[in-house]
C-alpha cells in the first residue's frame, strides 16, 4: 500500500506531496496534470523491475504516446540546465515476499520509506539520445511511532505492520556516490557506483535481502487499469494466462479460473448479482463456456429475457463494469489500482453503482486483510460532478494548478493535491479545501436548459 508519495520536478509535477488511504479519488479539471500523478506511480513500478531506459519509454511522452526522449519526463527537460527528478514513497510492504526463483522469506520491517533520485546524462553522439543517470536510492524503516494517518482498526494495523520498534537501513547512497546495501546485522556491501548504473539497486537480485525484497514486490504490484474494449472482447485460449490485463484482456479465462477455485455456481451468481446493479441491465445469470475443440473460453450473460449473449455483443460500459466485478472476486489481486476516469461509458444512473464498486475493491481498513478482504488500494481520477458527488471528504482530493519553485530557482506552474478541510490527510498550518473549491462539482451550471422542478428536489 502507497501511504505517502513525493515528486520534485518529474512533469508538471514540480513539488507534489501527498498521502493516500485505501480509496482516493483525485478531483480535477481536465490538462490540469492528473494523469501525470499516475504516470509517476507507473513509472516506480517499472523501476522496480526494469532498466531505467525501459522504464523511461514504458512512461507517456507530451503526445499521450509512449517511449519518447528520457526529458520528456523532466520539469522543463529540453532547456539547458541540470535535470533532476526526485521521488519519495513511504508503504506498506508484504510481510512475506518471493524472488524470482520463488523462494520467499520474511521481512524484518513493512513500513518503509523508499528516496529515489534520477538525473540526465547527454549523449556524446550526434542523433542519439541521453539517458538517465541514478544519482541516489534510499530504503529506511519508518518508525513505529510514525503511526498510519488514515482511519484504520487495530486488528488491521496489527496485521500489516511487523510489530520492530527499530528502524533499519536497508538501501543507501555514500557521499563517494555508491549505494550499499545493508544486513540486518548492519554490516554492507557496496553493489553500485550510481552514475554507471543501468537500473535500480531495488530491481536487481539481493540474495538474503528480504526486506528489500518485499519493497521491490510491493512496487511491482503498482498498476493502472486501463480498461479497453478490444481487448475485453478479445477471445481466451486455453493456454492464455489466467489473469486479467491491465487492459482488461483474459476477462473470460480469469473469471473461470475463479469459478473453478471456488464454487462455480456460487461465485458466478455473485458476479451476475454485482452487474445486475447496473441500470437497464436484466442479468439472469453469467458464465464461462470452454469450447474444448476450438481450445478458447467465452464468456457468456444471459438475460431475464432467457436472450443468451456472449461479452463480444455487451456495451462497452457493461464490460467495464463487468471487469471490475471480476476483479472483485479475485483475491490473488492485491497491491494499488489505479483508475482514470471510471465514469467513462457508464450512464448517469449508474455511476452510483460504479463508484460503489471501485469503493469496494479496496481493502476495508475496519478488518484485517485475507481471502475476504484482499490487500487492494485504489486511487482513482474523475472530473464527474457526480463522482465527486458520491465520495466523501475523507476520499477526495483537489486537484489544482498553483505557481511553485521550479528547481533551477524561478516560478512555474505546477499541480497541487489539496486535501478536503477536516479531512484525515488535512494538517495544520497547510492548504486545504473547501466547498467553495468544489462549487463547479456541486452546483447547476449557469446555462443549463433543463432542470429538475423545485418541488421534486425537496
């Protein structure tokens, strides 16, 4: 889980601080820069697990596409001068995690705070790109007394955080610029000179490093959820895995994995009861036909009517919707969704529904995670008046555009995260929101044709 995340000069995100629960929906105008907030969580999780280069193109450039130049992702990246980015994630890691080779072991710590810095090294050559050079990479230990500041249970903190009063140092950078990693017994070896490093010392392979470990599976397990309806449409073979796509491809095969886990009749019943709260939507009963000559899966709904379609023939919010539902009943997807928009294609009279939902995919802090209430967070993006409507202060944060330091000194435009006044992320002394911030979300627009007569808004 993503507790606390801080940006310094990646996009426009020129000095981000931010804390997030379980569910968070981020409110703001569209270009204001939301996107460009997932883009930095994406971009730490392909470093967790690819080379920097790698990671650089997996992230979108200005034009919405990926793998463009390495200063696409820099504040003001093409002017001349120094490029720096810097990160900073304090989370909640696995107790347990598994290497590459799938032997697992236990970390010492599960509250950590990870620092990451990236520069810029020009190429020599003429037509060729630079590249990213790593400048520093931190992993402490967060105290316990640096207790979780959204609303949780004590059977919940209980559960995710390892009961250790000290804080260790498991990754640093010396001021001869190499990075260390440290045992638990505090002795260290040197496993990097940063300004030739390809990658992260996180994504690398640390035998008897457990605790770095888990905060690299932890990361890994940062996605976004990009639904699309080709690939939601898209026909499973028996050979294709059983997991659903961050594009929402394997919907057929991941549903009939979970029905087969479990009870199929009884968890494809869940799934038909959760569509059916979709408006206009008469759900009598879904399932999963394997077609054993043909080898694929598909996936079928058949209406009150007794009219049998498969997913191919539903709308494409159905098949969102349906996605999330699926999702929803398996409890093998844990770690941090994120979501843009989730109201896209879904009808006004379902929104309710849909962020109900999302809601609900995330872990319930008031319980300790397991099988019945999977590790999930999810953060979501929406400039809906109703989805601002439907979350409530302890969820929402506005986004906004606000002058900052730039880091070469002048001002610039940058994108502030405020929190909701009163609010658990709010503290003294900082900037919050109110109402009159959410005004655009809550009240009628002024040239609107039709409304509602006064004596049916009573």
């Amino acid at each position: 889980m993503l507790t606390r995340l801080e940006v310094h000069g990646f996009k426009n995100l020129v000095d981000v601080q931010v804390e997030f629960g379980a569910f968070t929906c981020i409110a703001g105008a569209n270009g204001v820069g939301k996107s460009n907030v997932f883009d930095a969580i994406e971009f730490l999780s392909h470093l967790a697990s690819e080379p920097l280069a790698d990671a650089a193109r997996r992230v979108r450039g200005p034009s919405g596409e990926r793998g463009g130049d390495p200063r696409d992702l820099f504040w003001d990246g093409y002017r001349e001068h120094d490029r720096v980015m810097r990160f900073a994630v304090e989370m909640i890691v696995p107790r347990e995690a598994a290497d590459d080779l799938g032997n697992t072991a236990v970390a010492a710590e599960t509250f950590l705070r990870y620092e990451l810095e990236l520069g810029y090294i020009a190429s020599t050559e003429r037509g060729t790109a630079g590249r990213l050079a790593l400048i520093k990479e931190d992993l402490t230990g967060i105290d316990q007394s640096d207790r979780l500041r959204f609303r949780q249970s004590a059977p919940f903190a209980s559960t995710v955080l390892a009961d250790r009063q000290r804080r260790g140092r498991y990754l640093a950078t010396t001021s001869h610029g190499d990075v260390v990693v440290f045992h638990d017994t505090e002795d260290f070896a040197r496993v990097a000179a940063t300004g030739r490093a390809n990658r992260t010392v996180l994504s690398t392979v640390i035998p008897g490093q457990p605790t770095v470990l888990a905060a690299r599976q932890e990361m890994r397990s940062w996605r976004r959820l990009a639904l699309e309806p080709s690939a939601l449409r898209a026909p499973d073979g028996f050979s294709d895995p059983r997991q659903l796509g961050v594009d929402g491809r394997h919907l057929a095969a991941t549903l009939y994995r979970i029905a087969n886990d479990d009870d199929p009749d009884a968890a494809y019943a869940r799934v038909a009861d959760r569509l059916s709260d979709l408006a206009g939507v008469g759900v009598n009963e879904i399932g999963v036909d394997p077609d054993e000559v043909r080898e694929v899966f598909t996936l079928f709904l058949t209406e009150r009517s007794g009219l049998r379609l498969p997913a191919r023939a539903l709308s494409e919010g159905t098949l969102r919707f349906l996605a999330l539902c699926v999702l929803l009943e398996d409890p093998t997807v844990t770690g941090l969704l994120c979501m843009e928009e989730p109201e896209n294609g879904i009808h006004p009279a379902n929104l309710s529904a849909m962020v109900g939902l999302v809601r609900e995919l995330a872990v319930d802090t008031s319980l300790p995670p397991g099988d019945d209430n999977p590790f999930r967070q999810v953060i979501v993006n929406t400039h809906s008046p109703t989805v601002v409507q439907l979350c409530s202060a302890d969820e929402l944060l506005f986004a906004e555009r606000v002058r900052q330091q730039a880091p070469d000194g002048t001002t610039t435009a940058g994108i502030a995260l405020t929190p909701f006044q009163g609010s658990w992320r709010a503290k003294d002394g900082e900037a919050v929101a109110t109402l009159a911030d959410f005004v655009p979300y809550l009240a009628t627009p002024p040239d609107t044709h039709l409304q509602l007569p006064t004596d049916l808004t009573r």
